[in-house]
C-alpha cells in the first residue's frame, strides 16, 4: 500500500495545454451555427434623455436583422429585486434599454443585430441621436458636501461597516507622544483583463437557452436570466469553463449578456455579443477614494489613537461599498479609534469589486502612516509593527483562528536583507540612482461560503466530481483535483473535475479569496461520502473481510479499501463495482461553516511586503528593482498556483503604485483614455526581481482543509511598500496614486 499525495505539490495546471494551444474556448469563440452577431452603440453624453435615435439608415443595410432600442426592447421583469445579484450593492440595479432616460457616459442605448460582426460594427455608426442633456456632477472632490453614510443591505454581510468608536480618540491623539496624519487619494481604476466580454446564446426552443458567458458565476448569470427574462432556472444553463481574467470585473452580469439575451430570446436566433476594449470601460471600476488618517503613538512607540476616514465615489441608483477603513484596528491594537465610511452619489456606472476592494485602498493609507510614525519615533519600521503586534482583532475583540505574521516579518526580512537598510532617507546610492528600502504589512479576510460538488465513480475506477465553480485562471480545475486525489488515494489522471457550468451542483461566484476555502471542503467533504458509500457495499460482500471493521479503521489507495493495522486485509474497488453489477457509484454532498461557531474567531491571511526602488536622482523616474512578499496563508494547496497568484498580485501592486489610472474629464463626464495605449499597465521592462515566501501556517479553525486565499493579499502591502521605499530613497512622502515621476522632481 503507497500513498498518493498530491496536496503540497507544484503540479502545472491540468488546462494550461488547452491554454498555450489555443484550443481552449472562451465565451466568443463557439462556434455556434447560424450565428448572428451584436453589437453595442453606447451613449455620447453623461446626462439626460434620448430626444430621438434614428435607426432607420442602419435597419436599411443589408445583413442587418434588427436594432433594439428602448423604443422596441422586449418586456422583462417589473420588480427591482428581480435585476439582483449576487454581488448586487444596495439600490436599484441598472436595466439596459429600460427607457430614454441616460445616467451615464457610455451606457448603452441600442444593440444592432446583424449576419456579421463587421456588418453589425458598421451599421452602429449609422444610427443618429439627438438628446436633451442635462447638468451633471461627475468629481469626486468637488461634491465632498453630499457625502453621507451608505445605505444597509445584504451586501453589508460580507463588507461590514465601520466598527464603533472606542475610547476617546480626540483626547488620545491630542496627548500622544508622537502624531501622524495624512490625506490620501488614489484615482479611478478599471480591470482590463485580456478577455473582453462576451456571450454566446444558443437558442434551443421552447423557452430553452444555452449560454456561454465570461462570468466569475455561472449560477450568478444563470439566476439574473431566468429572473430578468421570466425563465424557469433549468431552462438556462451558463457555461464558462475558460476565463481571461476578470479581477472582479466578472462577479456582476454586464450588459452583454443582457443584451445577448434579449435578442436571442426576441429573434428565436443564436446570438453573440462582444464589447470591444473601450466598452470596457463603460461598467465597474475601482472608486475614487479620499482617506485621512490620524494615528498617535506613545514614546515607545505604541499606536494609542486611530482615526481613518474614507469617501469614495458611487452612482446615483446603487450604493456600492469597500471595507476601506476596517483593517488598521484588525492589524494595529488601539484603545481609542474612529473609523468613518462616506459615499458621494455622482453621474457614473455603479463601482465593482476589483482585486481586493477596500484592501488595496485602505492598507495603502495604513502603513504609509505607520512608516511615517516610525520614522518620527526614530524606531525601525519593521520594529514598529512588531511592538504594535497582536493576536487578538481588536476591532471584534477575537483571537485570530491562526496568524503567523510575525514569521512573515522575521523571513521576509532575513530574505530580502533588511538589516542591510541604512535608516536614514536620501542616504543610499547606486551610481546616480537613489536607492529606497520600503515594507508594509497586508492582511485580507479568510471567508467561507456554501458549496455543493457531486461524486461519481464508475465501474473503471475513475471517478468524476461535477461544480458550478469558474475557474478564472487561479487554478481552481488543478487544485480541487488534487484536493480530490488526497482524500480517494487515486492518481490525479483517474480524476476529472468538471466545473463552470450551472446545471451542476451550486457554487457561490469566484471572489474574495473564499473559492478554495469554499469548494475545496465540498469536495473533501464529496469525496468522503463516496468512500463511506464504496465501504458499505465492501462490508456487504460475501465472506467480506471487511465485515467488521469500521470506516475510520480503513484507508483507501490505489484501487483497493486496505485496512490501516493490516495492508494484507483489502477489498479492490473492481469487486465492489462486481457486486453492484457495474453502476456508477455517485454521491452529492455539501459543505458551509457552521454558523454557530465560525464567528467566534477572527479570520485573516496576512502578508508582509519589503520592496527596493531605485529613484533617478535627476529625472525622477522610479523603478522597483526587487520585492519580496512573505505570506501565512494556512495550506497551501499548490506552492505553483498560490505564488503565480502572489506574482499576479504583487505586478499588480506596482501598476497601481506607479501606472495605473482612468483619467475622467469632467467637462464630459467622460473617460480619457478608455484604451490599453494610454491606460498605463506594467510591461516586462517594469518588472524584475520578486520573490514569494510561503510561511508555515496551521489552523483546524478555518475550514476542513486548513486553507485561506491568496488571490488578494499579494497586492494589498505592495502600493505602501513602493511608497515607503520611495520615501526613503528620496525624503519625499508621496501619499496620492499613482506615483509619477514629476512629483519628485
């Protein structure tokens, strides 16, 4: 008997041929016959109403079947509720072609259907609009006067509000030994992943559709369908088994698929829609945001008062909300905090969830203020957050199910060579570059959801487990079959995982850093059930020597039940399948936290980040010239997948630190430079050394594996990190993003 394991191996991702190969399909590549294609004219100004659109020039082409407008949009459901989602902030969600009225710049107006995409493309210039507009407000700082606290919802459950104030906060910075404050803005910011979106619709009669979408939910898209379109759920199967990224982008339905719907479901025809780079710039974005932070500290440089503001944009019918201000009180413990939260409605499209929503933002304002007190103190920086270290969330006054941050300081430190950092600014030199030493901490929340996979061995032993869970290039499909693999003692080639689909058992949407955690314990917990299936019918066998043992006193590897005191006592899975006369063996089964007990802990990965800049004495220009990020992120399931994912996170956090930014005119009401020319992102010029260090971490707590997600926290200590090393190389405290060279001249 030999043990299989795979969990802890950096095995490649399972899909990564399809991928490299091409043969991979995303949502606008089926290929569907008798297709026709969409596409979408967009709205020219910010506010007002549509006065007249004239289509009749591009309803005369030839190979145009028909352009919907809110003049002929088919009906669809009356009642608000009925738009949401599962990511749905509170407020009234945006329904496409509703009517005349236009909310923003860029919203869509019609959908031209036609034989070609190019002929679809062409005749979207044809139509003419005339529009009655009206004044709008579209800048975030010049309507700081309408800020006003959000609005509850259920959304609040996974984005909590502000924790209370505690002690006097006023008084304790006031009689602090040492003070820091600071305003901090960063701008608009918009995913663009590699895959823009699309959608395929298959119609399949009699109210029946087939859908393949770029989604991060397949039940997610599957549910706003049926209800928006009155359809019964298993009439509308959403597939996406390959995604081109998303970052978040993907965790509403977009208008596309609407769009797509609607004409397939109106024409009885199949149909696609695709928006093109700049219409991606016309749905969610990171907000806009303003902080201000007050931190104090007392002569030994324990932090006594925290007060940490934030205002952030979001439209006129939605209240979309970020965890921006939570983090200081959960990493630093101080008695006397508060911690405000404020939105300003403004003329644009409803914010979305982007790579670590609030995390990045907050945590950039956190640590640049803690850096600045550690220099004030003349203490160490990396020193400063261990005297300021704790295992206790301060904010819910819960110990932590685990954290290892402080392991993460000590071998990210020792890694990078800290102890090699002169304290002083502007005092480290390379030619006439000046060099920067710079850390921060990160932290995200360790979440966990409901989750449903089934579990189907056949009669060759081989064994298949069915999720509505994505895959948005995290390596879901690899790590679940490894985590299957673990727990039947199969080999990972006997295993298939099929996923993305919505006619399989549920899944939550891909966010969050909570898939792993969440699907990974359904599968687990699958897996076990059909073990206890296969040993019942084992028992049941004539002259079984199993007859008496019991489950926990077995162990399953390599095609047989052996049991553990005696290898030489087993029943193969080929005689149990003899016995139940070759039928598949299947089991469905769920996993959720328990909610009695889950909240009694705090729940986090942590992360700490050291980076060094080098700054062009004279022409200002900044490069990160290497970085390390020590993460303590419970199990790692596949040291590949989880460090591509810090790698991700942490090239991410340099483009929002020194690249990243959607420039909004606000004469217009409009994006500047909706495109990947002038929407700055890192290139392989701007990126060089990073390492990733994986600190051992256990925690029984979590969830049946042990594990937290890693998706987020490799971006949310970078921002800082770059910002303190700049700091140091320089003598100048940049606190706006991004950094651009101009600012240090």
């Amino acid at each position: 008997m030999t043990k299989l394991p795979s969990i802890g191996k950096p095995i490649s991702r399972l899909e990564g041929h399809f991928k490299v190969t091409g043969s991979a399909k995303y949502a606008g590549e089926y290929d569907v016959p008798d297709l026709l294609y969409g596409y979408v004219v967009n709205s020219t100004i910010t506010k007002g109403r549509i006065k007249i659109i004239d289509t009749a020039g591009a309803k005369a082409l030839e190979g145009v079947i028909e352009v919907f407008t809110h003049e002929n949009r088919p009906s669809t459901a009356w009642f608000d509720f009925q738009y949401a989602d599962m990511d749905a902030p509170p407020g009234t969600v945006f329904k496409p072609l509703k009517d005349n009225e236009i909310k923003y710049n860029g919203q869509p107006i019609a959908l031209v259907v036609a034989t070609t995409f190019e002929m679809a493309r062409y005749a979207a210039t044809l139509i003419k609009t005339a529009y009655a507009e009206k004044e709008f407000e579209t800048d975030l700082e010049s309507n700081l006067e309408k800020a006003r606290e959000p609005k509850k919802g259920l959304a609040s459950m996974l984005k909590p509000p502000p924790a209370k104030p505690t002690g006097n906060f006023e008084e304790a910075y006031r009689n602090s030994f040492v003070q820091s404050s600071g305003e901090f803005k960063h701008g608009t910011e918009h995913h663009n992943p590699m895959e823009m979106f699309a959608t395929t619709v298959v119609y399949e009669g009699k109210n029946k559709l087939k859908i393949y979408d770029k989604t991060q939910g397949t039940i997610n898209s599957q549910m706003y369908v049926a209800n928006v379109f009155g359809l019964k759920m298993k009439n509308v199967q959403v597939i996406a088994p390959y995604v081109g990224g998303a970052f978040g982008s993907g965790l509403r339905p977009q208008y596309q698929l609407f769009m797509a719907v609607m004409a397939s479901f109106k024409l009885k025809r199949n149909v696609r829609v695709t928006l093109d780079r700049s219409q991606m710039f016309t749905f969610g974005h990171r907000p806009p945001t303003l902080q201000f932070t007050k931190f104090g500290a007392d002569e030994n440089g324990k932090v006594n008062a925290i007060y940490h503001e934030a205002i952030a944009e979001t439209s006129q019918f939605e209240d979309y909300v970020e965890n921006v201000v939570n983090w200081s009180n959960m990493l630093y413990p101080a008695e006397n905090t508060l911690l405000e939260h404020k939105l300003v409605p403004l003329d644009v499209y409803s914010p979305l969830d982007m790579r670590a929503p609030g995390g990045s933002t907050g945590i950039h304002a956190i640590e640049i203020t803690m850096d600045d007190l550690a220099y004030q103190l003349n203490i160490d920086p990396l020193e400063l957050r261990l005297i300021n270290y704790s295992e206790k969330d301060k904010s819910s006054d819960k110990e932590y199910s685990s954290k290892e941050l402080r392991n993460c300081y000590l071998q990210g430190a020792e890694k990078f060579g800290w102890k090699n950092r002169n304290p002083e600014p502007r005092n480290m030199k390379r030619g006439n570059k000046l060099i920067g030493y710079g850390m921060a901490t990160g932290i995200w929340d360790a979440n966990r959801l409901l989750a449903r996979v089934q579990a189907i061995m056949t009669s060759d032993g081989k064994v298949e487990l069915k999720s509505a869970v994505t895959d948005i290039g995290t390596g879901t499909l690899t790590i679940m079959t490894q985590i299957a693999s673990d727990e039947l003692g199969i080999p990972l080639e006997d295993i298939t995982f099929s996923y993305a689909d919505s006619a399989m058992p549920f899944a939550p949407i891909q966010g969050g850093s909570f898939t792993t955690a969440t699907v990974g314990p359904a599968v687990k917990a699958s897996c076990k059930a059909l073990k206890e299936k296969l040993f019942r019918k084992a028992k049941n066998l004539r002259s079984s020597v199993l007859s008496d043992a019991k489950f926990e006193d077995v162990v399953f590897s390599e095609g047989f039940i052996f049991l553990k005191e005696n290898a030489e006592v087993k029943i193969s899975i080929d005689e149990i399948f003899t016995f139940n006369e070759g039928k598949e063996i299947k089991t469905t089964n769920a996993a959720m936290p328990n909610p009695l007990v889950y909240g009694k802990k705090a729940r986090a990965v942590h992360s700490a980040v050291f980076v060094e800049v080098e700054v062009d004495e004279e022409l200002g220009i900044i490069e990160v010239k290497r970085a390390v990020t020590a993460v303590a992120a419970g199990k790692i399931i596949n040291p590949k997948t989880a460090e591509s994912q810090i790698l991700g996170g942490m090239i991410w956090g340099i483009s929002k630190t020194l690249h990243e930014e959607t420039i909004l005119d606000d004469q217009f009401g409009k994006y500047m430079n909706a495109n990947l020319a002038e929407y700055h992102i890192p290139v392989h010029a701007d990126i060089h050394e990073l390492d990733v260090i994986f600190v051992e971490e256990n925690d029984d707590f979590v969830n049946d594996l042990g594990v937290k997600g890693v998706g987020e926290i490799g971006i949310v200590g970078m921002p800082p990190a770059i910002a303190n090393a700049i700091f140091h190389a320089t003598g100048k405290r940049i606190h706006n993003l991004p950094i651009h060279f101009d600012q240090l001249l």
